[in-house]
C-alpha cells in the first residue's frame, strides 16, 4: 500500500479526519476538461503555476448571465468584483497533499470575472520573493509547526492584505458565498486525474482527536451532488465525507456511484459501525479505489479498541469485499497504551486486512495525550507482529516507538532498533551502534537518573539524545 488514504488523517488524523480545506459547500457551476496551465519554478522556496485564462466553460450562476462564445460568463452587475484588464489573485497553498478545493474555487471565482490567477505552493526553504498582485489568498491545512512558519512568513510579507484561511489556520471562517458556488478550476493545479468534493458535511460522533466536530458540526444533509465537482467525462473521484455511511441517504449515493460507473476513493474512510448488509451489497458494487485510482482498495478505520468487536462481527462482510482490498487506518500517538495498539493491530491481522499505522498529528488546544503508564505490556510481543501488506508504514510505527522508549527510559532498546532496520535503510542502524552506549536489552529499565552529561557534546550523541527527548511532551503526565 502506497500512502495513505486522506489528508485529513494528516491533519487530525483523521482523519482528522484528513477536515482538510477551508471551504464550505461545494454547490454549481461549470464543468468540463481543463488547459493545462505553464509551470516554472520561481525559486527553491516555492513553485508557481500560472493559471491560463482559457479552458472551463461554465454553468450560470443561479441569479443569472449571459454566455460568451461559449468559453466564459459575463457577470451579473451584482457581482462584487469587477472584470478588468490587470485584475491579479497570487493563491497560495501552504500545505495540500492533493489539490486544494477551496483554492481551486477561489481560482474559479476570479478567472470568471477576467483575473489573471497564478498558484504558488509554498514549499521548503520560505515563501520566496514578494509579487505584486490585486488580490491574496492562502489556505493552510495542517496544524504543524512547519505550516504555523510558512503562515507567519506570509503575514509578514503581505500583511493585512493576504487572506488566510484553512483548518491550520481557522476553524470558523468560511467562503463567501459566490465563491462557494464555483465549480472547482482544477486547472489551477493542472489536474486531470480525479474530482474532489464532498456529497456531504460533518460527523454525529465527537472523537476528540478529530477537527471535524469543531469545524464542520454534525452531520449536515447532502451538500452538493456529482455535477457539481467531477467534470464531464472523468471518472475518477475523490471523496472528502467526513462519515457518509451514516448519512441515511447514503443508499441512493452508493447507487450513484454505480449507476455513473465511477471509481470512488473514500479518502476519509468509512465507519464500520454504519456498515449493515444493504450497505455492504451496495460497496461490493461500488469500484472502490486507492489513492492513485490504480488498485481496487476501501477505506475503514480502527481508532479504539471497542470498535474491533465491530470488525469481527463483520467479518464475513470485510472478506467478501475483497481479499487485500481492504485497508484500515488505525490512529496511534493520542492517547491509547501499548496494549490497546497492540490489540487493534492483532485484529487487523487475525482478520487478514491491510492495515495503515498514521500518526497523530496534533490539532489546535488538543495536544497528544499518551498515557503515563503507555508500556503497559510485554513490549517484545509488539515488536514481533508481522503484517501482509506495507511493512514500511509497520516501521514507520516502530520507529515512533523507539523514540517513546527512549523519551520514557533513557536508552534505545536494542531489540527494537534490530528490527527496524532487518530490512529498510540498514545503514541506519550504524548511528545506534557506534554509541553502544545509548543502547539497552534490558528491557523497561529506567536510566534517566544515569544520563552522563557528556553525552550530549558529541554531535551524534545529541542527535540522537534530541530524537528521543522530542517525545517527552507527548506523555499526558509523568508516572508516579
């Protein structure tokens, strides 16, 4: 398995739930395929993508309009920004790992009223020289410190007149409405491969690792249908639904899917808890895909370990959707011990589904809350678990583990570094071994009384002294 399956995992996990764009609604618009806009490179700071002015015809708007030789809209007088030779919007995204549907709407907007748009996607390094322009607009999705600089770097060079927004940024503000209607430019980023968009909005459960409660609320009626984001003739499409199973007209959205023969990726995972049989005979029909539409693959996740009692009880349902087409994302790094992970993930296995370990990646005022007591079992017996499927993500939870036992017990347990790296990135394993040092068999000794302080003045010896202190905060309170 590639990667995984959603942004707004990244951003809360899920999950946060991938709530992952500043936007709203997604309501009509236009449609059809896209030019293919001129890149260049700007600098090493960012890239820009200047967006042409030609390409996507679109639908009127509902107060009215009038087409032009049938490429653009001549705007309604109540429309509040004028067409004009000169009229520029710089659009910059701080942080998409796929298209950004708020910027692709905003770049609508303004090309529909004559604006020259042009997409900066801010990258490593800065924000790159300041350009001139009538309008700005950022969207930051991430609540990381890396995307709290890139924010703080545009602020400083743009001040009061860059508009930013995102669920890195605010929760709360949304498009304007105009804007809000637009169908998605998905020029702006030159993307072909798959539309973008929600059918609905917001979640009735309340996960405290999740943005969505916050920035979305409960679960709102549809909010926008098909047409109004995949352009004619793609068949590709990405869905951002918080939690669609449980919308109680998911059935007749499930046909849809079918009845247009789409190729769905449900980025934020389904809930297993909505799935009955009516539902699973309408998934077993839906050409579920992954996130590069390449493999047939549906999205589930496991945050809890109540929640594997759900799993089992589906477990004739999960097979018959497929044997290695079904991945779930299970949340670590908030606030579960090393034996509830290591429950959640020995379900995964006995059940022979492909699991996806992701992070937590803290969202504004809900910090990682790991438990003080999180080494709570033997931890040879976690380390020992094998998967089918996507041992490097598998590795990617051990080298977190690592850096907690450190962080916990002041060395690096030897027998968790071996495995690491018995396979990917062997000469990794050569920073531990030249600081015999560092490292410990004996397992949940506590050395930090024992730390010599002269460690920390060999280069290496800090590094990897930093990489396991970095973890420290992550625990909800010291043990006792």
């Amino acid at each position: 398995m590639e990667e995984p399956p959603g942004n707004q995992w990244l951003a809360a996990f899920p999950m946060a739930r991938f709530a992952m764009l500043a936007i709203l609604q997604v309501v009509p618009f236009c449609a059809a395929p896209v030019s293919i806009p001129a890149i260049r490179y700007l600098s090493p700071f960012a890239t820009i993508f200047r967006a042409q002015s030609t390409g996507w015809p679109v639908r009127e708007p509902a107060h009215g309009g009038t087409r032009s030789s049938g490429r653009s809209l001549r705007v309604d007088p109540r429309d509040f920004i004028p067409r004009g030779v000169g009229h520029s919007a710089i659009l910059f995204d701080v942080d998409s790992r796929i298209p950004n549907l708020a910027l692709m709407k905003l770049s609508a907007f303004h090309r529909e009223r004559g604006a020259a748009v042009t997409l900066v996607r801010v990258r490593s390094g800065g924000v790159g020289p300041r350009l001139d322009a009538d309008h700005y607009f950022a969207s930051s999705i991430f609540n990381t410190d890396v995307s709290a600089k890139r924010v703080h770097a545009l602020r400083a060079l743009y001040g009061e007149r860059i508009e930013i927004g995102g669920t890195g940024v605010d929760l709360l503000r949304r498009l304007p409405p105009e804007v809000e209607v637009c169908f998605p430019d998905y020029g702006l980023y030159a993307a072909t491969h798959y539309a973008v968009g929600f059918l609905t909005r917001g979640c009735n459960k309340r996960c405290p690792f999740c943005v969505v409660p916050a920035k979305e609320g409960r679960l709102k009626r549809r909010s926008s249908g098909f047409d109004d984001f995949v352009p004619s003739g793609q068949r590709n499409v990405l869905l951002l639904d918080d939690n669609l199973l449980s919308f109680e007209g998911v059935a007749a959205l499930l046909q849809e899917m079918i009845d247009r023969d789409y190729a769905i990726n449900f980025s934020q995972t389904l809930d297993i808890a909505y799935l009955d049989e009516a539902k699973y005979e309408l998934l077993r029909r839906v050409d579920s895909r992954n996130a590069r539409f390449n493999k047939r693959m549906i999205y589930f996740s496991l945050n809890y370990v109540a929640t594997t009692r759900q799993f089992e009880a589906r477990r004739d349902m999960l097979r018959g959707l497929g044997e290695n087409h079904v991945a779930v994302v299970c949340l670590y790094g908030f606030d579960t011990t090393l034996r509830q992970d290591y429950e959640r993930f020995l379900c995964l296995r006995r059940l022979r589904l492909i699991p996806f370990f992701q992070e937590y990646w803290p969202i504004a005022g809900v910090p990682a809350r790991v438990p003080a007591d999180f080494f709570d079992m033997d931890l040879n017996a976690m380390i020992r678990l094998t998967f089918l499927s996507n041992g490097q993500n598998w590795e990617k939870y051990l080298r977190w583990l690592n850096r907690l036992y450190f962080a916990r017990f002041g060395r690096y347990y030897r027998p968790l570094i071996d495995i690491i790296y018995r396979y990917n990135n062997k000469e990794r394993i050569a920073r531990y071994l030249r600081r015999p040092e560092w490292l410990t068999a004996e397992l949940y000794r506590d050395f930090r009384p024992a730390v010599d302080p002269k460690l920390p003045n060999d280069p290496l010896g800090r590094e990897l002294m930093a990489e396991g202190l970095a973890m420290q905060d992550r625990f909800a309170a010291e043990p006792s």
